[in-house]
C-alpha cells in the first residue's frame, strides 16, 4: 500500500506512545527504589529497636499493598505511597512550565506521579472512615528521570529543582526521610470546640471503633501549603 496519508497521525501516535511508555517506566521504578528504601529502613529499626531502649513498643511496619502503593506505619502515622498509572502534562500557567528545563524541550513536561499521604494509623485501627488524611507530596518523574515535588516543607523546599534532580535509590531515601520527619513534626490539634460541641445519640452508643466525629491534624483549621517561618 503507498498511501502515505497517514504517515503524519502514525508517527504522532507512536512517538507519543513510546514518551508515556518511558514516563510509566520510570515512575515504576522511582516506586521499586521506594520499596526498596522502606523495606531497608524496616530492618534497620528492628536491629536498633533494643539499642534505643524504648520502653514501650513503637510501631514500625510497611505493607506492599500492590505494584503501585506501599504502606509505611510508624508510631502512630502512616504514610502512603500512591503511584498513578496515568502519564499527566501541566497547565500552561504551571510555573515549571516557564522553567529554561521545560523551554528547551517541551517533552519533558510530561510526568508520572506518586502521591504521598499522611493518616493516622488508629484512622485505619479503628476504621474510622470519616476520619482525614493529607496529600503532603506529589512526586513528579519525567522520561529522563528528572523529578521534582509539590508539598509540604521539607518536600516541596527541598525537591523542587526539575532540571538537575535525578531520581535513584539514594534519592528515594533522602525523599522517605523528609517524609517521614515532616509527619513526625505535623502534629495533631484538638478542634475548635463549637466543632465538635454537638454529638448525636446514635454516635454516643457507637463504640469508639466506629466513632463518626472526624479525627485529622489540622481539622477546623485553615491548613494550607506550609510557608518557611520568618519568624512571624
């Protein structure tokens, strides 16, 4: 066949393909190298866990829930990571779309991403389903593995130079730590009281497994992106 007119939509087509392909792939890996962190820093607890000398017993497990979502519990938190299978581009008036990184080369815009979220693990203990957790990253990987994070202090601070962050196994680590020392440090506060000052009768005789006022760290609070503290 010589008809050539769909040279054009053919190669459009596997050209864009194959750059959703590569993302994919690499976002799975940045998800394995996260896997492989957690699991390290799982066993690493258990061989120091007497060394710290804690008197009570401090929780410290992950659970590889599926391919794209691991579970990391520690103390009373957990931390999910959530990786979408869906290859995204930014809005024109995303600021990494006037970065020079994305400029020289408009397919570099295009990335997986892995969500992090923080919940309470007594949220999961007790199913409470009304309960709240925090998207506290998005972690954005594109086909040359350059990566770079919206969140929350230390990950949104630190992460956020899409043209020379590469993500490997070491950087993984360093994003798991921020992670994890951001939730440790986001504390959970009482609510208002006019919040919560009005209780049903079918709530009070539940137990409090099932107990349907909201629990999450800033709930009744305006909790918006972190700024630095300039001492205000």
């Amino acid at each position: 066949m010589n008809d050539q007119r769909y040279d054009k939509l053919f190669q459009a087509l596997v050209t864009k393909a194959t750059l959703k392909q590569d993302i994919y792939h690499n976002t799975l890996e940045a998800m394995n190298h996260f896997k492989e962190v957690i699991s390290e820093l799982g066993s690493d607890y258990e061989s120091k866990e007497e060394e710290l000398k804690t008197h009570r017993k401090i929780a410290f497990e992950y659970l590889f829930k599926s391919e794209f979502e691991v579970e990391l519990k520690f103390g009373g938190d957990i931390l999910l990571f959530l990786m979408h299978t869906n290859v995204f581009d930014f809005s024109r008036d995303h600021e990494v779309m006037r970065t020079p990184y994305i400029r020289e080369d408009k397919t570099r815009s295009y990335c997986g991403i892995i969500n992090v979220y923080n919940f309470l693990a007594d949220s999961f203990k007790y199913n409470r389903y009304n309960d709240i957790g925090y998207l506290i990253g998005r972690i954005f990987i594109n086909h040359e593995k350059h990566y770079f994070i919206e969140g929350k202090r230390e990950l949104g601070f630190l992460y956020n130079d899409f043209g020379r962050h590469l993500m490997s196994r070491e950087t993984a680590g360093q994003i798991v730590e921020a992670a994890m020392l951001y939730t440790i440090n986001f504390d959970l506060l009482t609510p208002p009281y006019e919040n919560v000052k009005l209780v049903t009768v079918n709530e009070m005789k539940n137990t409090l497994d099932t107990f349907s006022i909201k629990t999450g760290k800033r709930l009744g609070f305006q909790f918006q992106e972190d700024k630095p503290n300039n001492g205000h």
